[in-house]
C-alpha cells in the first residue's frame, strides 16, 4: 500500500486542501499521513482526524517575519522539527510528500529534499507563498490552478452537486470570510437599503468580530437579512444566492467558481504579495467575475453588475473547474513515483 504525507497550514486555505487529497487517498486506499504545527489551525482541523494513519504537529513558527534574536530561535526550532518529520517519515517508510504550504510545511518539505522523498507542491494562489517558491526548484511537480497549464482546484463536491446556471438576481451573498471584512461589511450596509426596496434578498457573513455591530445595523435600517458570522455549511448559503461579493482567497474564489455564482471579488488589500488580487484578476480576465480594489470600491459598480446579463458569466464558469481536482493530484504523483 502506498504511503503518501501531506503537509502544510496555518490557515483554512492551506488546510482545505489537505483535507480534500486526504479524503481521495482514503477513498483510493492509499495511507495518508500528516504533519502540521502545533500554532495555527492545523490541530483544530485534524487534531482528531482518525482518517489519517499518523499525524504528527510540531512546534514550529514562520522564521521570515522574525528579527534578530527572534529569527535565531525560530531557525533552532526548524532545524529540530526537520529531524523530528524525518524521523517520522523514515519510521513509516513515507514514499512521497505533498506539500500545501504555509511554515506548518517547513519541517516536512525540507526533511523529504534531505532524505530524497519526492516532493510535490500544491501553490493554492495565483502568486507563489514565499516557502513554496523557496522549494519549486527542488519538488518533482507543482501544482497550479493558475496560467498554461492549470489543474483542476481541489474543492468540496457539495460546490458542484449545488451548483446552477444564474440569468436573474433574486438573492445576493456577502462573503468577508470567517474572519470577516469591515470593508464588505460596510459596504453590504450602504447598498442594503435599495436592494431591500428591489425586493432582493441578503445573505451576509459578517465575521465573529463584527457581527454584533452588523447586527445592530441592519436592525436599525428594519432589513430582514439572513445574517451568520461562520458556518461549516456554506455551500448552502452560496447555493441560495445568484450573485457574490466576496474576498479573494484561493479557496473560497474556486468554491464560488464551482458553483457558478458570478462575483464581484474584493480582494485584501494586506495579502501577501497582493495574491488574493492576482487570484480574481484571473477570473475576470477570463469575463467570469469582476474584481475591483477595496480603495476604489464604489456603489455605482455593484449596481451596473446587478443590472447587467449575468448568465453569460455563470456559463463561463461551469468551464473553468471540474469536481477532480484532487483525485488529479493524486494521479500525477502516482504516475511520477
């Protein structure tokens, strides 16, 4: 039986698409491990992922944004927990890795290139992480949804079983991620009035941290809305809605694309390397989606959207992304082992 780690995450980007490979592997009979830290997210996912034939989380951080005596110690730290993934590695006799990125995959990734394991990356963004790219010349395939050749992004089938062709706007979604977003919050508020008066519906997550202020608001201007701040279940918030307004992280983009929502994509304007722009741009290049910067974020744009043909733009989509992405993965690597 084959034996394949995956590793890497910190964030639900990253993780989502551990758990997608993983539950393929499961399915194809092939033993799936995992390393991850101990900071993060990575325990809280997986912590009791019993899928899984071994888990390993280190305590590990990010090195790059550490200074001085900081990064000395974050570097210390690294180098123990490589010699402690390639301990567990070598124990299971680990025959390739997978990694996601995000610092959760430094111990692993870097113990597969010292021990020859081969190495496989999946970059989620359009615009390489800096371990990814740091690690590309070393990995015997990497993975992209993104350019020339892209691979189908590993999303949940609930996106697709949901998914429909839009033509009309009757319900509109406001997605600031389950962090939230102060500037989609906003500016869900300002449009809210006139689409209450249009006779269209609203769902919004606001985020934990805003959700009582959103709250508040939208009790104020009278709008019965249908308001969450998190929920595990969103396909089928998104499968209610015929248009988005949303972030740009990778996961959350693809998962409007498989469901065919035409978005208008506000992307964080703090994100690494501006990727969650470069994410949306790819999808509007393509006149399936729109995006505009947060700074230049004006009400006039969301009305032409609403009132234009949107259906060409859920149509497009349907061509943009399969329900294979990981099983695709999983046979690249297989075919290079």
């Amino acid at each position: 039986m084959k034996k394949i780690l995956l590793t890497g995450g910190g964030t639900g980007g990253h993780l989502a698409i551990v758990r997608a490979v993983k539950d393929e592997l499961f399915k194809q009979g092939i033993q799936p491990f995992y390393i991850g830290s101990e900071t993060g997210q990575d325990r809280a996912w997986f912590g009791e992922d019993d899928t899984f034939a071994d888990r390993l989380f280190l305590p590990t951080r990010g090195v790059v944004n550490q200074k001085g005596l900081g990064k000395v110690a974050s570097l210390g730290q690294m180098l123990k927990a490589t010699y402690q993934a390639r301990y567990f590695m070598k124990k299971h006799q680990i025959e390739a890795v997978l990694s996601v990125g995000g610092f959760s995959a430094a111990p692993a990734s870097f113990a597969a290139i010292v021990t020859r394991i081969p190495l496989f990356i999946h970059e989620q963004n359009a615009v390489s992480g800096r371990l990814n790219h740091l690690l590309k010349p070393f990995a015997k395939a990497f993975f992209s949804s993104y350019g020339k050749s892209p691979i189908d992004y590993p999303v949940h089938e609930a996106f697709f079983q949901t998914a429909r062709q839009r033509s009309r706007v009757q319900t509109v979604i406001f997605l600031g991620g389950s962090q939230g977003a102060k500037a989609i919050n906003d500016f869900a508020l300002q449009l809210a009035p006139e689409l209450y008066q249009r006779g269209i519906h609203l769902i919004h997550q606001t985020g934990e941290r805003d959700y009582a202020r959103v709250a508040r608001a939208y009790e104020e201007l009278g709008i019965d809305v249908e308001l969450f701040a998190f929920d595990s279940a969103l396909y089928q918030r998104i499968a209610k809605a015929d248009l988005a307004v949303s972030r740009a992280g990778a996961s959350t983009l693809w998962e409007l694309v498989a469901a065919q929502i035409p978005t208008l994509f506000i992307p964080y304007p703090y994100a690494a390397g501006d990727h969650q722009y470069y994410n949306a741009l790819y999808i509007a290049d393509q006149h399936a989606g729109w995006v505009v910067r947060q700074e230049a974020l004006k009400v006039d744009r969301f009305w032409k959207i609403l009132e234009s043909d949107i259906t060409p733009v859920s149509q497009r989509l349907q061509t943009m992304i399969k329900p294979c992405g990981a099983q695709q993965i999983i046979e690249r690597i297989l075919s290079l082992l």
